[in-house]
C-alpha cells in the first residue's frame, strides 16, 4: 500500500527524515532479534562441529571395541612365489612350506602346420572333444577352417572350457595349440575329427596337473590350482605360476602389537582432541583466553565429565597397567612401552579391557559419545535441534516486524501528511484574513 507524503510543504520540516529516524526507534526489538537468530546460527554452527567430532570419536571407539580388532595378525613369506593370506580365525603358527608341483593346463601342441583358409576338420566340419567322462561333445567348427576351429573353441556359446591359438610356425603357415582353461590333473582331453580320425597330424600332450606342497612331518597338501585354502584355518597360501620345485619359504604368522597399539593411541589421541576443542569452545574467558561460545553449555559440560569418566573401569579399578592414565590437566597420557608389555604377556585380557565383551574402555568411550551425537536422540543433537526450533521461530517474529513495521510507516506517513495539509490550509486562510484586512478602509481625521 502506498502512501503519499509532502514532506515540509508548508511547515519546512524534513518529515521524510522524521519519519525514517523514527522507524530507526520503532525497529529497534526487531535489529535485537536480528542479532540473537546471528548468535544462535553460530553457535548451532559451532555444536554442529562438536557434534561431528564426537561421532567421528564413537565410530573410532566402536571399532576397538569389536573383539576383531584385537586378533590383527603379520603375515610373511621367505620367497616372493609363495604368497600368504590370512582370515579372521587365523591363530599366530609358522610353517616351513616346500613346493614339490604347480599346476598347469592340460594342453596339446598338433604337428602339422596349416594356412587359416585351409581345411583341417578331415571328412566333416564337425570336430569330438572328449573328456573321459563318457559324454563326448561336437564342436561345429563352421566351414572346416583353421581359423573357423580355433573360433569355435573359444566361442563361449559352445561351453569348451578350452582356449585354442593358432601360433604362426612361418609366413602364411600356423599350428594349432589348445588348452584347458583350467589346471588340474582331471582337465585332461582329446580334440579328434568327428570319426576319431587325428587331427592336423595328431598331438604332443602336455597333461594337466594339481598343484603340491610339503609341510614338513610327511603331510603332503595337494590343490587343482595353485591355491591352497586353508592348509591350516584362515592361512591361505598361493605358489605362482613358475616356481621352481623344490623351493622352500618360511611362513610366519604373529600377532600384530604394534598394529593394536597403535589404534589404541589414536583413540587416546581422539579423546584428547574433543577434550581439548570442548576446553576451547566452553572457555570462560581470561585476560589470556578468549571466552568460548559454548561457555555455560551444561550438554558440553556434561560430555567433557562422562568422556573422560570413560576411562575409569566400572569395578573402580584403574587402566594404569595398560599405560593409560589421566593427568593433572584432564588429558589422557598413553605409555606405549608399557601397554607393549601387558599385551604381550596376556593379549586375550587386555582386549577384554577394551572390548564390548568386557565392557572395556573402547566400548564405554563408544557408549558416551553414541549417546551424545546419535542422529535421533543424542544429546547434541537435540541440542541443535532446540536451537534450530528456537531459530525459526525467531525468523518467523522479525517476519511479522516487518509487516508491523511497515503498518507504522504508513501511519505516520498519513500524520504527517495531514499536518502538512492542516498547516497549508491554515496558512492559505492567514493570506486570505490578511489579505481581507489590508482592503478595509482606513478613517482619517481633519
């Protein structure tokens, strides 16, 4: 709605800057709610990064407290032929591994060399690829060729489980060679015509075999491939290709303490972190130490207390024999050396201390901080819930000034019009009286 305004038409006041210096005044409440949502939005900003740090704390915390975390294990081989790979349920063992056969393709290498265009199916274009298990099958090689039997070998339509090349032996003339995809003592095979008859001169066969290796005290441990799963439970070794037989390789598999302990001081590390940025961020403020914006958050107090708590076994004993204490500033300290020596002495009895299965100190730092930053009722979280609620509302109140306020605008706006047109008139019948006496006859004396 607009309004019209005659600014100082008749009384020389400036009622434009009037006006506008007293909507200064009028807009004052809605410039303090302005500045509260500002100081709200930051600091739900500020809760929003605690929020995230302590959830990162918690997945950390949750992954120590699995039992899995604690049966990590180094694995090595002496020879780089002899690969290892380890499972869950792996115990630490040693093993003195020799190869005694890798295994190969069953192949045949035919003797006579061909042109690609030249026939080589005999009487038919048909070929018998025979497994010895009493179910020949027909391979259609299309038109008799070379390259129309090498095709239809490896077509993966026909299902033969074989790979076939021609290998140029001179210009123009090439010989046959087809293999097994697989290795294994039992992919043995012929490829013949179709009535039995050799094939481009008969073939060299070289047969398939099964991977063997020795493990010492006469247990001999045999695989079709090259791959030997579970030789004891969760070891998995695998000899390339080219071993030589008779090599021998060292396998060792430990304990990974360094590993454990190191995931144990960068959760220490963690914790210390979010106790530090909770310090910063609810400083009271010093001659020397800025105030932080969450000074005075009971939630943030709260979750300084119980995270440090945490490491307080619930049987009131302590987590100094492990090498973590609290020191005099509130902070963790970890001594390596000295968990290095509990761990060794009874691994199973320091990850209890940690574990869920214990109750230990991994799982209760997971607990504090899951009931802080869960995503539907932490304590943080509804914390930046609360004051995202409070936010809107307070949006939707510096809404509503504005229209109040422009309500009082115009009202003014019309007042001050209307004493502008008030005093025009009154100054338009001053002229006029003015005007009516100066015409009055003045009486002379004689």
């Amino acid at each position: 709605m607009a309004t019209t305004s005659i600014s100082g038409l008749s009384s020389g006041l400036d009622t434009a800057s009037i006006i506008d210096q007293l909507m200064q005044l009028e807009a004052i409440p809605q410039s303090r709610l302005k500045t509260r949502v500002a100081t709200e939005q930051s600091l739900v900003t500020t809760l929003q990064t605690l929020n995230t740090k302590v959830a990162v704390l918690s997945s950390r915390a949750e992954a120590l407290a699995k039992p899995a975390a604690w049966a990590p294990l180094v694995s090595s081989s002496s020879d780089s032929d002899v690969k290892v790979t380890t499972g869950s349920n792996l115990a630490p063992t040693n093993l003195t591994v020799t190869v005694t056969a890798v295994a190969k393709t069953h192949q045949l290498g035919f003797a006579t060399s061909a042109a690609l265009t030249d026939q080589v199916t005999g009487a038919s274009n048909i070929v018998r690829l025979d497994r010895f298990d009493g179910s020949p099958v027909d391979i259609d090689s299309g038109d008799g060729t070379l390259a129309g039997l090498v095709a239809a070998i490896n077509d993966p339509d026909n299902a033969t489980g074989l790979r076939a090349a021609a290998v140029r032996v001179s210009d123009g003339q090439y010989r046959l060679l087809v293999e097994s995809s697989a290795t294994g003592a039992a992919q043995d095979f012929t490829l013949t015509a179709q009535d039995l008859s050799p094939l481009l001169g008969g073939a060299t066969v070289r047969s398939g075999t099964d991977a063997a290796i020795d493990i010492g005290a006469g247990i001999s441990v045999g695989s079709t491939t090259n791959t030997f799963t579970d030789v004891v439970p969760g070891l998995t070794l695998t000899v390339a290709p080219d071993t030589t037989i008779g090599t021998v390789s060292t396998i060792s598999v430990t304990r990974d303490a360094a590993g454990v302990s190191n995931s144990v001081k960068a959760l220490v590390d963690a914790v210390n972190a979010l106790l530090t940025d909770i310090d910063t961020q609810s400083a009271s403020g010093s001659a020397t130490k800025a105030k932080g914006p969450l000074m005075g958050d009971a939630n943030v107090r709260s979750l300084r207390s119980t995270v440090l708590d945490s490491v307080f076994p619930t049987d009131g004993s302590s987590m100094a024999d492990l090498g973590i204490e609290v020191d005099r500033f509130g902070k963790l300290t970890f001594d390596s050396a000295t968990f290095a020596g509990a761990y060794a002495a009874d691994p199973a009895g320091v990850a209890e201390q940690f574990t869920t299965a214990g109750g230990g100190f991994a799982e209760r730092v997971a607990t504090v901080t899951k009931g802080a930053s869960d995503p539907i009722d932490g304590t943080l979280t509804a914390a930046i819930t609360g004051r995202n609620s409070g936010i809107t509302r307070m949006k939707d109140s510096i809404e509503d000034w504005d229209q109040r306020l422009e309500l009082r605008r115009i009202s003014l706006t019309r007042q001050f019009t209307a004493l502008e047109t008030a005093l025009n008139q009154m100054s338009s019948q001053s002229s006029w009286l003015a005007g009516q006496l100066s015409s009055l006859p003045t009486n002379s004396s004689g």
